[in-house]
C-alpha cells in the first residue's frame, strides 16, 4: 500500500457518500473515468475489491469500509497538522467540529459563544444529534468533541466532566399530583409517561429508576422523536415526563410546567465532554477542553433558579 495516495482516498470517501461513480466524480470536480482509475488502482494495489457493483450502486465491502476509516483518520490529521502548524507560527487559529446530544443543544450556544470570547479565531461547527446518532460520529471520525450524559463503552473514549445534569419529573399545572409533595415511585409509576427513544441518556435513567418495579418496563409510555415534542405533550395533559432540568427554564418561569415532586428526584447525573483516545489532540480541542474545565459549568443553565429547594431534596 506504499503507492496509495491522498486523490485515492478521497475518491473512496466519495464513492462511499454518494453511491456512483458518476455521483462521486461530480463532487470531486473529476470526470467519472478518472475517479474508476483511481478505484481501480486501489483495488489492484491491495488485491481486494472495496466495493460490490450492484443495481443500486456501489455498496462497500469489509475492505472498503476499512479503506473509508484510513481515509477519515487522514482527513483528521492533516487538518490537526494545519491547527499546528498555526500554532507554531504564533497563529490564534482553527478549527474544532463539537457533536453534542440533542438535550445538550439548550446550552451549546452559550458555550460556543463563552468560547469565541477567549479565542475569536476559531472556528466551531456544530453537529447536533440524538445519542445514537452522536456516538457515530464519534465512530466515524466526523466530529473531534462531543457533548453526552452517558459515555459509551464500546468506543475508546477519554471523558471529562465538565458540569452537572439534573434530570427531573415534570407535569401540566392542572396535574393532580402538581401540588403533592414527597409522591413515591410506585405512585409516580401509575402514570402514563412521555418518553424519548431507546437508548437515549434520559430513557435510560427513568428504566433504572423504575427497573426495581415488577413489569413496569414492559410499556414504559408513548415514545416521542424530541425535547420539544414531550413538553408540548406534557401541557397539553397527554401525560408526565422524565427530562433534563436543563430543557424546561422557560415553561417553568412562564407556568406553563410544574416539576413534580417525586422522592429521589432530581436523579443529578453528570455531562461529559469526550474524545477518542485514538486521536491527537489539536490546539483547537486543546484550547476547547481546557474552556469546558474552567467554565463549562458556568454556562449550564443555573438550576438553583429552576429547583429553590435543590438543597433539601429526596437525593
């Protein structure tokens, strides 16, 4: 593999994105021959096919796929190389792509423009998912930082705390349980919840909370796509939630929620910003975990507003 070359690769990557070739040499500002060339050269260098040639397209194989990786890995490091070589020179600059979970998208603004203030000359792309869809990113190399409750196991990750994550109980203002005080889990849990999808961070912790109660996990409640969606339910009487404190300032200051006040809630778990352990760290993300160590925490929403008696709950 000694002969590879960067025009190669990315004609992989583009083959891969875009599913022909035609597709490919059209995003490379190439003639569809020469990005075949460039496939073939690959595949003769390597003695293996990266791509199988069906009536939908190219669909990659287990060589293509790891040619794909190699690609990214590159992409990554040149772009590392450019922030260095910035920095070398005495050069305030670069580039960082921060992926956060969909929960996190209430404060990332603020700490991107915490972090403009310090370092006005780099550049923040922000890639907003739900947690399934954050970890790819994290497995395909499409983002240098992200933003999570929960980090997975099944990726080589270097997490930091940076602040945290109060998850709490919520209802319409005409709830009947909106007034009660100290409501337990097993009355909590006769009520119809508004969930997020499997596997979610906040799915997750209502299941291990509720996991002690027999079958109660069998129906856990209506699943909905987003934050937003559960609490326009949830004012709407369709029923109660399990969410992040950090989604709900607004409903609350305006009365048009209630934080119910169930034993062993808020569930305080932390946020943590990740890294693979495989990557070189950039000055850029250098610059970035060093801002979330000093003052992530501060852009958090301030949840001593949200929960007055924060200091004598149930916890």
């Amino acid at each position: 593999m000694r002969n590879l070359t960067l025009k190669q690769l990315r004609a992989v990557q583009a083959i891969m994105k875009h599913g022909t070739i035609a597709a490919a040499a059209n995003a490379l500002g190439l003639t569809p021959p020469a990005v075949t060339i460039q496939l073939k050269l690959i595949e003769e260098d390597a003695s293996i096919i990266l791509f199988d040639r069906t009536n939908e397209g190219l669909r990659p194989t287990v060589a293509g796929l790891a040619f794909l990786d190699a690609a990214q890995m590159i992409e990554e490091r040149l772009r590392q190389l450019d922030d260095e070589i910035d920095a070398i020179k005495g050069l305030r600059v670069g580039s960082l792509t921060l992926g956060v979970v969909s929960t996190a998208k209430y404060f990332a603004p603020r700490l991107m423009a915490t972090f403009r203030n310090e370092h006005p000359d780099i550049a923040i792309k922000l890639a907003i998912g739900n947690r399934a869809e954050t970890i790819a990113s994290l497995k395909n190399h499409e983002v240098d930082i992200a933003l999570m409750g929960r980090p997975p196991k099944d990726i080589p990750l270097r997490p930091s705390v940076f602040g945290d994550h109060p998850l709490v109980m919520i209802a319409a203002p005409d709830h009947p349980l909106a007034k009660c005080r100290d409501i337990t889990k097993e009355r909590i849990a006769q009520e119809h919840f508004l969930v997020r999808e499997p596997g979610s961070g906040t799915r997750i912790s209502l299941e291990i909370f509720l996991s002690e109660l027999p079958g109660r996990l069998d129906d856990l409640g209506t699943e909905m796509s987003s934050n937003e969606t559960i609490k326009q339910a949830v004012m709407a009487g369709l029923g109660v939630a399990f969410i992040s404190a950090h989604t709900i300032a607004l409903e609350l200051e305006v009365g048009k929620l209630v934080m119910l006040d169930v034993i062993g809630m808020p569930i305080r778990r932390q946020w943590f910003s990740v890294v693979r352990t495989d990557r070189t760290l950039s000055p850029a993300m250098r610059a970035f975990q060093d801002f979330l160590s000093r003052k992530g925490a501060q852009c958090l929403p301030f949840f001593e507003k949200l929960y007055p008696d924060t200091g004598a709950t149930h916890q």
